[in-house]
C-alpha cells in the first residue's frame, strides 16, 4: 500500500514522501479500512513544522481523520461488516491507502454524507459547536465575533448561528469572500483588506458592542479583535494561522494591548480540542452528570458518536472567584467620542444549582437546540480533503 510518510520536522513540501508498505492485517477487535478519504487539516501541517501541541517521533504518517470502506475484520469484532463505510475516531496516522483500527474507533456513515463532508466530520464542526457552547454559551440574540470566517470551523459556527439564533459578525482577508459568507447565513461581515477591524466592530454592533469572540489567525488580528470587546468581554483563541510560515518561534504572538486587557477587564484564552478531550474527570464517564446547559450541547455530539474514549468534563478555572459558564457578566455600554464605554453591568441568573445534580443527558434529535446536522460542502474552505 502507499502512504504519506514526513521523515523529519520541516516544511511539508519539502520533508513528505510518498512510500510503500506491506498493507496491515487487523488483530482481535480490530477493522481494516480501505480508506477512501482524508482531510488535510492546518494542525497536520504545523505537527510536520514542530510547531503544534505535541510532536511526534519522526518518521511519522501524518492525519488524524479519515473515512473508508470496512474490507477486512478481525476476530471477535462485532456489530460492523465488510463492505460498510466507517468514519475513524482518534485514530492517527491516517494518510495512507489502509488503516487498522479498534472496532470502537469507527463509527458507520450515513448513507446521505458525501465522503468529503465524512472525513471531516470530527474535530472542526465539533470545535464550533465546543466554542459557541462550553466556551462561550453564545445565546440567541447575542453576538460572535469570529475571525478566518471561511475557514471550516468559520463556516460551521456560521450555521450553528443560523439554527440557534445568536448573529456572527465574521472577518475575512479579502473582499471576494464577502458574499459566499452572507450567503451561508452570515450575519455581517468585515474585510481586512479595506476596512478597519474595530470601526467596523462598532459601527455594526451599535452601543452595545460584542461581549464574545473566538479567533485563530493570532498575531495582530487577534490583538485587534481584543480591543474591539467590550468591558468583560471574552476571546478564546483556537489557532494561529498567521504563523503559519513564521520560523522564529519568538514571533508566535499575540500583541494584546495591556490598557485594553486591564482597564477594562477582559478575558484572552486558549482552547485546544486535544486538550479538552483529555481533562480530568470530575464524575464517572464524562458524558453524563452534567448540570450545564451549555457544555450539555456539544457532549451530545461527541457521546452520541461513540467515541472509545468519552470526552471528559470539562474544568473551568475560578480563578478570579467566579464561572463565568454560571454567573457571567456582560457590558451593555454606551460607546462616547474617546471610544470608551461606560457600563451597565447585568449578572446571569441561570445557576448550576437550578438543574438536578443527576441528570442524565443523551443525544440530541437533529431537530432539537444544537441537534444541527452538518451541512456537506465543507472541503472549499480553509481545509483540504484528498482522495487515496
């Protein structure tokens, strides 16, 4: 079989090549999967450059998703035949013609799905929905401010918006991107290429402002979106595109702007979706005992899915004496000539302790609040799917 091997760290265009390999046999509980699909994503490229979470020995066969066709089972593996076809869940290494699996790490595909849409099913619609609901508890009405709107994280947050309610204030680099992002559903849009990021955050957004904001361009923009938050406002930073061909390891930053952060009390931090599959447990298993609306929403797509490991609960820090997933405070201001806002602040009254403590959460019908089945399509944006 072929397969796409990255010898050392490097440039991907210079460090990946093409080998052959005798294909694999599957053990006892495995599958062998002739795969027909696999995504290219932005994490794949900077694993191969050093600059990811983690690094891998070298050599090493990049991905981590894919989709294919059951063509071989091994002995006591139940419920799954050949000839069906399987997405993989955790399974790395996934850039080569055939994968062996744990038969608890496939899970079957619609019949309806397109394998572009298949082999990208995890981690990128997954972090919208983790973003816009643990992170952030976006509510309908509400405003998201999200940079690299057309990427596939972008494009799913938009139609997460669309279903649930809440308006996405999207920032794209050039003005032909414009369109296709309205046309998704959209709320409004900024172009870097000719507009000013925060004039326009204001200008749209009116006196209330925007309270939440997710971005993974970094470097500048992402100070940018920063400054244009209200007081209290919050941004989770997910990824750093603007990096992406940075060498230096001192120019990975985000120049955020000490008065702003400050001043007016704002909130920077990280998420990382490896991460947040790995947190300590703070129950049994992780997908039940949840007492949070929000963090309810996406663990019915990853517990409904059957993943081997359940995605664990996930701990938010009280550092400064509050959650804001239960007591959260948003700045209404009046925006004045300085560009200051001066606040009316209002405390959430939704609390953990209003939800019995042993509620039991499952999954979602598609009709039901974040039940939102993925929309195919998805491959003209910021990440590649490639035939094997």
């Amino acid at each position: 079989m072929r397969l796409v091997v990255a010898d050392t760290l490097g440039e991907p265009s210079e460090v990946l090549h093409l080998q052959t390999r005798a294909i694999p046999e599957p053990g006892p509980g495995q599958v062998r999967i002739r795969v027909t699909a696999v995504p290219v994503h932005a994490s794949d490229l900077h694993t191969i450059r050093g600059r990811y979470g983690f690094t891998p020995e070298f050599p090493t066969v990049p991905g981590i998703e894919s989709v294919g066709v059951i063509d071989e089972i091994g002995s006591g593996t139940d419920g799954l035949t050949v000839g069906q076809r399987v997405i993989t869940i955790g399974v790395t290494g996934t850039w080569q013609e055939y994968v062996v699996a744990d038969a608890r790490r496939v899970l079957p595909v619609p019949a309806g799905m397109s394998d572009s849409t298949a082999a990208q099913i995890l981690a990128n619609p997954l972090t919208a929905v983790i973003l816009t609901g643990a992170e952030l508890d976006v509510r309908p009405g509400e405003w998201l401010l999200q940079t690299a709107a057309g990427s596939t994280v972008g494009q799913s947050v938009i139609q997460l918006g669309t279903h649930v309610g809440f308006k996405t204030l999207n920032v794209v680099r050039r003005r032909s991107a414009v369109e296709d992002i309205l046309a998704l559903g959209g709320t409004a849009v900024i172009c870097t290429e000719d507009e000013d990021l925060r004039e326009r955050v204001a200008d749209i957004a009116g006196h209330d402002g925007v309270s939440k904001a997710i971005d993974c361009v970094g470097g500048q923009v992402g100070a940018d979106v920063s400054r244009a938050l209200v007081p209290h406002g919050e941004l989770v930073v997910y990824g750093a595109l603007s990096t992406h061909r940075q060498t230096d390891p001192d120019k990975l930053t985000i120049p955020i702007f000490a008065r702003s952060l400050i001043y007016e009390t704002k909130t920077v931090r990280g998420f990382w979706l490896f991460r947040w599959f790995h947190r300590d447990p703070e129950g049994s298993d992780g997908c039940s005992d949840r007492p949070d609306s929000s963090a309810r929403r996406q663990r019915r797509v990853a517990c409904a899915g059957g993943a081997a490991d359940p995605p664990r609960k996930v701990r938010r820090s009280r550092l400064f004496g509050r959650s804001s997933r239960t007591r959260r405070q948003t700045a209404a201001g009046v925006r004045t000539v300085g560009g200051r806002y001066v606040r009316q602040t209002r405390v959430d009254s939704r609390r953990e302790d209003a939800r019995p403590a042993n509620a039991k959460y499952v999954a979602a019908p598609q009709n039901s609040r974040r039940g939102l089945p993925v929309r195919s399509g998805y491959s003209n944006s910021s990440v590649g799917t490639t035939g094997v």
